[in-house]
C-alpha cells in the first residue's frame, strides 16, 4: 500500500480535515476540544500529523490517519493516533509508528486504558490487544498506573522506560498553557491502589 506522512501545520486546511476522525476514534472523556490542538500546533507545543495511503490498484492517496503529540524537551507524548476505519488492519498504524520513532530522537509516551480493571471481558480483550500492538511496535511497560482526569490509564514508551515525574512535569508544563492544574488531575498510583483495582 502506497503511502505518505506528512507533518502539518497550524494554517494547514488539512489539519482541519482531521477533526471529524479525530472525533470518531475517541470517546468523550478522552477527547479533548479539536481547538486545543490547532492553538498547540499553532503556539509551539504539539506537533501534527496527517497519514495518507492509497488501496491496491488506486492512484489517489487519501487521508488514513492523524497522529498529534505534544512536545516536550526530552520526550514526547504521543496524544493521539488513529486510523480511518476504512483503511484498519492493514498494518498503517504500526508503519506511522515506526515513522514517528524515525522522526523523533527521544522516547515518545503513551497513555493507554488500564489493563487491570474488573471491566467486560469484550473491553478486557480491546485493552489487551492495544496494549499487545504497542509492544509489538517497540513500546515499553513502565509499569507506571496513573489517573489522568479519572481515568485510570497506564503508560507505555519507547527507547527506554519513563519514570511518572518526567511524564508529569510534561503535562504540567502543557497544561499551564490553558491554565488547567496537573496536580488537580493528574495522580501516579502507587502499587498498593493498583491491587485494590485488581481485587474489586
């Protein structure tokens, strides 16, 4: 499969065209305004990504996936990736990520929803199998549980395990931006809180 990744910028009328994926790959508490991610492009602290990809047999290539991460000094926090349904399973996520892991010197993070919840066994699985795709995709287990806007979420990385501080004082520094406290809604969860989740 043909394809192109293209790094975007903030006046760029496909960043725009985004928005409507970006909206349907994440759910609401997950989501943050489209509009937070156009001003970090525009002031500096996100970096944007726009995957395009063209099927077997066609010419045209179309846009297959986003990718927006937030930048920090000695790491980067990969906020977001999603591929356009229409192009999943056709391995366009593990190649923008080894593009990405290309394109960056330092660890890109990751948040994704906690595996160890006593949730559906159908999301249990869902959780699983993201979680299996980064490590497949040279992602690290910190072995870090956070709550990040209650949400129990742990955190993965590449090129070396990321201790909560350095991903914290990242978000900290982000979120002043929008004068939104990290402190308020950010907590590393010790081991302890983490076999009580896996108990109830």
């Amino acid at each position: 499969m043909k394809i192109s990744i293209e790094k975007l910028q903030a006046q760029d009328p496909q960043l725009r065209g985004l928005e409507k994926l970006y909206y349907a790959s994440f759910p609401d508490y997950e989501a943050k305004p489209f509009e937070m991610i156009v001003n970090g492009v525009k002031e500096g602290r996100m970096d944007s990504y726009i995957l395009k990809a063209a099927k077997e047999k066609e010419t045209e290539l179309k846009p297959a996936g986003l990718a927006f991460l937030i930048k920090g000094k000695d790491i980067m926090l990969l906020d977001y990736l999603a591929i356009n349904p229409d192009f999943q399973s056709g391995g366009l996520g593990s190649r923008m990520i080894k593009e990405l892991s290309s394109i960056y010197d330092q660890p890109l993070i990751i948040e994704i929803e906690s595996t160890n919840l006593d949730i559906k066994p159908e999301d249990q699985d869902q959780r699983e199998r993201r979680k299996s795709f980064y490590i497949r995709n040279g992602f690290f287990d910190c072995n870090q549980e956070i709550e990040l806007f209650g949400v129990q979420m742990e955190l993965m990385s590449t090129h070396r395990p990321i201790a909560y501080p350095e991903y914290f004082d990242l978000l900290d520094q982000y979120l002043q931006a929008y004068q939104i406290s990290a402190s308020d809604n950010i907590c590393f969860l010790s081991q302890d809180r983490k076999s009580e989740s896996q108990k109830k």
